[in-house]
C-alpha cells in the first residue's frame, strides 16, 4: 500500500483505492461543480491515485468538516455515475484534514504545496495562482 500514510490504511474499511486519470478528471469537474453551486472559490486541486487535495475560499466561517462532506459527497457521485463502486462501499477514508488557513500568505502556500505534488493525475490552479507564485 505504497503511499498510503499509517493513519489513512488504519481509515480503511477495505482494500485501497486507486484512482485513474479519467477518475481524477470527472473529480476535478465535480469539484468545479460543487464549488460554483455552493459560491465558493476554487483554488487549487492535486489529484494523485490515493489522495486528493483541495484549496477552497468559502465565504463567512463555516465548518470545515461541512466542505469536506460536500466535496466527498458529490465526488462520490460523479464516481459512481462513471465505475463500479469500491469494495468497501466507499471512495474515501474515514475523516481527512479540514484545515484552515489564516492568512494569504497560508493559502499561497497551501496552492504551492499542490502544485508540486509528486506523480500527480491531475493538477489544477486557479488562474491568479499561475502568476502570484512564479513572481512570489
């Protein structure tokens, strides 16, 4: 279960996912989706084949556990319209991080830190970000 960590394998309820490209593209249009319904602003997404991340600007203070229900949720069905649910009945683990960032400068980083992904299936930025990061 290379690239799995010890706390998501302990999350599962079955054998690992592993997502493919097309996967990995109906995620990011889900994702885009999602995002423009509920008006909040996409930032960045890596989608490697057994982890996903997700930068969202959301407006007011929600909670994040909400964003991340909302993401998998939708996610899930995109999935399901496209494959064979997974075994385990699920495409995610248990839980996953729903941290917030204080500041700009957290957020820059955080697009920083999808965009160089290691073996990603797709990387996606918002625009402002291609251009804010190569000057920054």
């Amino acid at each position: 279960m290379r690239g799995l960590t010890r706390a998501a394998r302990q999350k599962m309820t079955g054998p690992p996912v592993f997502l493919n490209i097309g996967q990995a593209r109906a995620l990011l249009a889900q994702f885009h989706e999602t995002s423009g319904c509920r008006g909040w602003q996409l930032e960045a997404v890596g989608i490697m084949r057994c982890h996903v991340h997700v930068v969202v600007g959301v407006p007011g203070d929600p909670d994040p556990e909400t964003l991340l229900r909302d993401l998998k949720s939708y996610g899930s069905r995109k999935l399901n319209e496209h494959d064979k649910r997974p075994v385990s009945g699920t495409w995610w683990t248990e839980s996953g991080s729903r941290r917030k960032l204080p500041h700009d400068r957290a957020v820059a980083g955080a697009v920083a830190y999808v965009r160089d992904q290691e073996n990603p299936l797709v990387v996606w930025l918002a625009p402002r970000w291609e251009t804010e990061l190569r000057l920054g």
